[in-house]
C-alpha cells in the first residue's frame, strides 16, 4: 500500500478525492489517500503551499512532494522540504494558459476594445494579418512552448526566450542576455511566462521596456516579479509600452489604492489566467507515483538551485 497525503486548502479535498482516487486506480496504484496520515507513514505528499504544512521534517519515508502548482516560488525556499520536488504540468493547464494568452493576443491584434466600447464614429480601421505582427514570448517552458506554437499556427512571427538554448519548429528562439535584447527588438506584444526566480525579477525594468518598439503591448500571467511596476508605470505614461495586460501581482489580491486599478492603459485580472484541472492533474500524479515506485525519474522535477 502506497501512503498519500493531500496537503491543500481544505475545500480542494472535495474537488480533487473522486478524481486522484480514480487516477490512481487507472494507473493500477493501491493508495492510501488521506488527509490525515502519520507523518513519517507517508510516500508522497500532494501539495499546495497555502496548506497547513509547512515543516517536512517528520515526513522521514516521503519520497516525492507533488505540487499542485505550476509556480513553486513559494516552495523552493523551503528548508525542511528535502525530498524531490516536482511541480504541476498538467494538459488542462496548459490548455487553459494557451486560451487565454491567444485571447488577449488577439484582443491587442484586432483591436477588439476599439471597435467594441470607444469607436463613436465610423472609421475603418483594417487590423493588419497576424504576419504582420511580430509577438515575442519570454519563457519557453511547458506553457510558453504551447502559447508561441498556437501563436505561431494563427500566423504570428514568434520570437521566444528562454535561459538554454532551444530549437523549436516555427519559432525564432533566443537565449541569454543578447538573445532578449534581439527578442525584445521587434515586439508589438510581449508575453512573460517565466518563473519566478532570483534570475528573473524585474527582468521587464526600464532598461529592457526601452528595447521594445514604442507603444508594444504587454501581457503577463507569469508572476508579479517578473516586472518593476514603477518602471512599467512610466512606460505607461510616457507611451512607450500601448497597455498591459496583468494577471499577477507582487501583492494578491492586488489592493485598491494600487495605480494598476485605475490606470487607463492597464487591464487586470484575478490570477485566473490558468487552474490546474483537477482530472487531467490527477493522472499526471498517479504517474508520477507510479514512477516513483518503479524508481524512474520523476516528471517535472524542480531544480533548486535555478528555483523552477
Ligand atoms: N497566471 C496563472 O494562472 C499561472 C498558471 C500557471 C503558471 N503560471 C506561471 O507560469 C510560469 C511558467 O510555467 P511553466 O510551466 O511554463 O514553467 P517551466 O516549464 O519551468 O518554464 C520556464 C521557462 O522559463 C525559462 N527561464 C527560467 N529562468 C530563466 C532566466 N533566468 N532567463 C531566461 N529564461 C528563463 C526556462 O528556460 P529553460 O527552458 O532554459 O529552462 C523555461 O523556458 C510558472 O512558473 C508560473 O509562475 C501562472
């Protein structure tokens, strides 16, 4: 028998027991699932970081924390956490992120807000084709992989970034320092699905948003960090950046009095860019245990020292 411990915000249980149990059923996996385990009893912990647990030490048996979460900022600082620690790449996710980043791409492209809500006369205003739009995606992980080949399937020229070099059918794919400042060059939008590491932060600053074309869009459901708000704001301002589109924030909720709310050129929303699906995520834990048992390498495994 296998010990499995759910550590999540307790309404989760409800929503992931029927389809983790169902998962590991499939992947011929006899589990123990609980809430409730003795720590040292358990083989695997299924993981939210907003859960009650916080210090691993009693778990002396785990042999892997399984992330529910795609961001494991807030876990990699975890000194008690020793065991492997595998983040959430899950289908459902995925699919979710590349729907909603295509939306706001398209949003930015066809001008969708223009004719829509403030056009009070008629003047044609043609969108060129996607082709003509060159869009760059910062993060060539599991999510911007998939958004930069939908991107790529409308038409648009897409330019990724990531920290290794990379070479992916359709896409222009740079890395390191000189390949942003290339990325950057010749952006109308520019979309960040980096991680939240040491190595990111502020990596949108005043130095990078003047690379960009003026008036480039900007769409972000990576992570807060990964942008200096003063030095957005004043891009804001003065014209460089045309309007972002922002998902994620230093501080969330993102409070009231922040200028973000009420700034014309900013649009935000709640952290809904993409959930884990909780049928799709299941299986990729089931097979992550199964694995573990047959002692092959983990799926998605965080590396701690690059944080992601
Ligand atoms: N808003 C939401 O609802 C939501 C939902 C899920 C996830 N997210 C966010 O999306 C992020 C990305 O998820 P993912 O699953 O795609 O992550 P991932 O598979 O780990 O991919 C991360 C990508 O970022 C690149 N990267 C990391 N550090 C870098 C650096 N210093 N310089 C340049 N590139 C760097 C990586 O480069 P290499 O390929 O070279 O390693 C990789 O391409 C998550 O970390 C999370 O913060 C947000």
């Amino acid at each position: 028998m296998i010990n499995v411990q759910f550590a999540a915000l307790p309404e989760r249980w409800a929503t992931y027991e029927t389809p983790l149990r169902a998962a590991f059923a499939e992947a011929g996996l006899e589990v123990d699932l609980r809430l409730d385990h003795a720590p040292d009893e358990v083989n695997y912990v299924v993981y939210a970081p907003n859960s009650d647990l916080q210090d691993f030490t009693p778990y002396t048996r785990c042999k892997a924390v399984l992330s529910l979460w795609a961001g494991v900022e807030k876990i990699v600082s975890n000194q008690t956490l020793t065991m492997p620690l595998c983040r959430m790449v899950d289908p459902g996710l995925t699919a979710g992120m590349v729907e909603w980043v295509t939306g706001h791409v398209l949003r930015y492209h066809l001008g969708i807000d223009r004719t829509t809500h403030t056009q009070d006369r008629w003047e044609p205003v043609v969108p060129p084709l996607a082709e003509e739009r060159p869009v760059t995606v910062l993060g060539l992980g599991a999510l911007g992989q998939a958004c930069a080949s939908m991107l790529a399937t409308l038409g648009f020229p897409v330019t990724g970034w990531s920290r290794s070099k990379k070479s992916i059918d359709g896409i222009t794919c740079r890395h390191g320092d000189d390949g942003l400042r290339d990325a950057l060059a010749t952006a109308q939008i520019v979309i960040l699905l980096l991680p939240d590491t040491p190595a990111t932060e502020n990596k949108l600053n005043s130095d990078t948003l003047a690379l960009l074309p003026k008036g480039a869009r900007i769409i972000n459901p990576g992570r807060g960090p990964l942008i200096d708000d003063d030095a957005l704001l004043a891009a804001l301002d003065g014209g460089q950046i045309g309007h972002a589109t922002l998902d994620v924030f230093r501080i969330e909720p993102l409070p009231m009095d922040h200028p973000y709310w009420a700034h014309p050129r900013v649009t935000v929303t709640p952290h809904i860019a993409a959930e884990t699906r909780p049928l799709t995520a299941a299986r990729v834990i089931a097979d992550n245990i199964r694995r573990g048992e047959a002692e092959a390498p983990f799926l998605h495994q965080v590396d701690r020292t690059l944080g992601y």
